[in-house]
C-alpha cells in the first residue's frame, strides 16, 4: 500500500460513519496530513451540516500547518453553493498546496469543475487514488447520478428448500425463517438505504411497519405498489409516522391522509416508469421487501443492482416458492445458522 492509498483508506473509514445519514449527499470523508502525521480528519455527517473537507479543517488545531499539507477527501471537493458554500474555495482560502481526491464527483454541478478549479489555483492535484474503492462507497450517489434511477437491493428469505413466506398450518401466521440476528442485520440494511419498497399482496398478508425499530438509526422512505386501492386506511404503513409513497392507478385521497399517493401507469413499462419517480422524489437508494411476484418482476426485467438472499437452516415444504435467480456469482457469509449470499449485477 503507498502513503497516498494509506491515507485515503483512512477517509474511506471516516466516510462510512455517514451512512445512512446524509442523503441526497454522498458519503465522503477527508484527511489532513502533515509531515507524514494526520492532523485532522472529518467526514460528511447529515445534508445541510458542514462538508468533510470543512470537518477536518476545523479540526486542525495549528491552522499554520495547513500551508505545507496535504488534504486527502474520497470525492471531489464541490465548487457549487449548495446549502454549503464550496469546499474547493476552504481550500484555496486555507492555502492547502497538495489534494489528493478519490474520484470524480457525478454530480453534474461538479463533475470535474472541482478539480479544474483547484488546478487554475496552481495547486498540486493528484486523481484517482483508491478510486475503485471511493465509488463502491458511493454506489448509490453514483447510480443515481449516471443511471437517473435509485440503487436498486433485493432482499428475501428463502427456506432451505426453497420457499419464502411459509405460514403455520393452524393459525395462518408467518413462519420465520432466519434466526433473530439475521432479522436484526435486515433492520440495520433499513436505516442505511433512503427508501423500503413492497407490492400489495405483502401489505395485506402482514400488515409490515416496516420501519428499523430493532436498530438505532433513521427509518426509510416507505412505498407501497398498491394498483387497485386495496390497502385498508387503518394499515400500518398508512399511519403516517413515516413518509409514505403509494403507487396506484387511481388516486382516492381524503383530507385526513397521512401518506402521499401516486398516480402511476400499469403498462409493460411500469416498473422503469416507477424508478423514474423514485429518481423524480430525489430517493437515491431502495431495498425491495416483497412478495416473489414482486422481486421476480424486477429481476425479469434486470433492475435491480444488488440482492441479499437469505437461506435458513430449516425446510418447510410448504409456501411460495422463492424466485428464480441464476447468477452463479456470489459473496457468501453465515449467521449462526444462516447463510446470506449476496448477489452483484454488473450490467
């Protein structure tokens, strides 16, 4: 590992500690390093709250330094007013001679004018350390940015024979399937993504909260695919305790609606049409919780980026059968019990 991979490894750690947390902004995170020493590091920690680059910088506690550093950020520092004003003029302003960036930023007001800008201030800019890494950390921002549509995750949970959503014969309740730490990780994955998704059918069989409450962190952006209105007003996920988005072909609202509603075209083209809303609500990010006619619609039509499959220790012969995937590509990992395969779509 050279010194600048050292160091910008180092931020990549810094900017972790924003997941979840700074949407519509991506996760970045600085580092200052003076004589071979860091000294500051800082990352982005909420939109509208100061940048990493601002961070580590306040953090220096000899400012007289910073003439003969070298600041270290995983994305390209901003050249925009935004909420914030732009980080490459903290930088300017601070005479901070060397910058080391990750990558370029996506984002069209950015895109490149950073690192021009640093360049025409006659600073020493080097481009591209770790950059592999500093985008897989931005998978999200970048999908949404490049592809116009939110990074996509499947998730479910299949029994070892095959089947999701099995019920209990005598009283017609779910059965779980994985253990309580595998439930517990899936709460966690709920307050690191901007949105949660799930179709009707799911809705009506249990009533879903779906919320991160066995996790400490923000709960996601609830969406429900609802065509013809059949979600009773006293469901959980109209409650109002969370925003609340509901595709429909018709749109029956009353005065005391707690959740926005969405027209939304049930064609052949439904599901490009449906992520293009979610691009339009600026949602970077969706985990998609339904049933198998759900996921197997956005595998079918290969939208998705990511899927987390589960498979429990347990065969229940018996319930819908999990859908057909065939991607023999796949990270492996086991809880306890469990197996959790996660699956990449590089197309």
């Amino acid at each position: 590992m050279t010194t600048h991979e050292f160091f910008m490894y180092r931020a990549l750690q810094l900017a972790k500690n924003g997941l979840g947390r700074t949407y519509p902004n991506p996760l970045v995170g600085s580092v200052i390093v003076h004589d071979g020493k860091i000294i500051g590091e800082g990352w982005h920690k909420k939109a509208g709250e100061p940048h990493a680059e601002v961070n580590a910088v306040n953090s220096v506690k000899d400012k007289s330094l910073l003439k003969e550093a070298t600041i270290y950020v995983t994305l390209e520092p901003c050249s925009h007013f935004g909420k914030t004003p732009p980080c490459c003029d903290l930088i300017i302003t601070n005479e901070i001679p060397n910058i080391v960036v990750g990558t370029i930023d996506p984002f069209a007001k950015v895109a490149g004018n950073g690192i021009q800008k640093l360049k025409d201030s006659e600073k020493n800019v080097i481009v591209g350390v770790l950059e592999k890494e500093c985008q897989e950390l931005n998978k999200r921002f970048f999908t949404f940015h490049q592809k116009k549509r939110p990074y996509i995750i499947l998730k479910w949970a299949e029994s070892k024979d095959g089947f999701i959503a099995p019920l209990q014969k005598d009283t017609n309740r779910p059965v779980w399937i994985t253990n309580q730490y595998s439930r517990q990780l899936v709460h966690k994955w709920r307050t690191e993504e901007q949105a949660i998704l799930v179709g009707t059918q799911t809705v009506l069989d249990d009533n879903p909260i779906l919320d991160a409450r066995n996790y400490f962190g923000n709960n996601p952006i609830r969406i429900a695919i609802d065509r013809n209105n059949k979600i009773p007003e006293d469901f959980n996920i109209k409650n109002g305790k969370e925003k609340t988005l509901i595709f429909s072909d018709s749109i029956f609202l009353t005065k005391k609606s707690k959740y926005s509603q969405k027209k939304a075209i049930f064609d052949t083209h439904f599901l490009k049409n449906l992520v293009s809303e979610l691009f339009k609500e600026n949602i970077q990010s969706v985990i998609i919780e339904g049933g198998s006619k759900t996921l197997s619609s956005f595998i079918n039509e290969n939208l998705w980026d990511e899927a987390r499959v589960f498979i429990g220790n347990t065969n229940v012969t018996t319930g819908t059968k999990a859908p057909e995937f065939k991607v023999e590509n796949f990270e492996s990992f086991h809880i306890m019990e469990d197996e959790l395969k996660i699956f990449r779509n590089y197309d």
